[in-house]
C-alpha cells in the first residue's frame, strides 16, 4: 500500500517538479533555435487565443489534447515533423503553465529533450519577434 499516506500535489507544487526537469527557455533563444532547425515549435493554444493573437510562422499547430499522439515518434497518428525521440520539442501556451505539463507529458513518451517556452505565446510577442494572422 505504498502511497497511500502520501498527501497529493497541489498544481503549484506539482509545476514545480515538473520545471526542475526541464531546460526551459526564453523567446529569443526559442527563435533562434527554430531558425537554425534545431528546434520544433509547437503552439498548443486554443483555437480562439491563436485567432485572437496570430500565429508563430513555422511552428506545428497542435491542439493540446493531441500533442502526445502527433508527436511520439512511433505513434500511428504522428505528425510528419514527428522524426525521432531525439526531436528538440519547445511546446508553447499562452503563457507558459500548461505547456510545462505538456512537455514533461512528451518527456514521457520518450521525447527527452523536449521543453517549453518560458511566458509562452505573450513572452514571445513582448519580445517582438514574428507572429502573422491565422489564414481563413
């Protein structure tokens, strides 16, 4: 019966654990790595944040409850991009909370460099760097 006197994790608590195993990173550096392709972008954000505030060009659209199957390497629902368990994966949000969650998900998987962006989506457009209108 072991956990069972275990007192559970509050969300707080539980993102800080999570934080510790990832080398998150800012903006820029998300940029920057994505430019040089040693980095996939994926944008997790909803639908209507991604209409309301515009798109970071070239970064995989993937809506949160179907991160894990587009992008396990060996899965039957993968994405093209989903090349190998070695793919740096920098999972964004909005602003920055569920794509820590997400992307210790993916770590599961096997995908061990994967990360997030610090600040997600609102960290990026503070910094200035490119976003465009969502098409349609």
């Amino acid at each position: 019966m072991s956990g069972a006197s275990e007192r559970p994790l509050g969300i707080d608590e539980l993102l800080d654990r999570v934080r510790d195993g990832l080398d998150r990173i800012g903006a820029r550096q998300a940029y920057d790595a994505a430019r040089a392709g040693e980095a996939l972008l994926v944008d997790i954000r909803y639908a209507a944040l991604r209409e309301r505030d515009g798109l970071i060009p070239g970064a995989l659209v993937v809506e949160r409850n179907e991160l894990e199957w587009r992008l396990d390497p060996q899965g039957s629902h993968r994405a093209p991009e989903a090349t190998s368990h070695d793919l740096r994966v920098v999972v964004i949000c909005n602003e920055g909370y569920a794509s820590s969650l997400a992307a210790a998900s993916l770590r599961q998987l096997g995908l061990h460099r994967a990360t997030d962006l610090v600040g997600g989506f609102q960290s990026w457009r503070a910094e200035g760097l490119p976003v465009v209108a969502p098409e349609g």
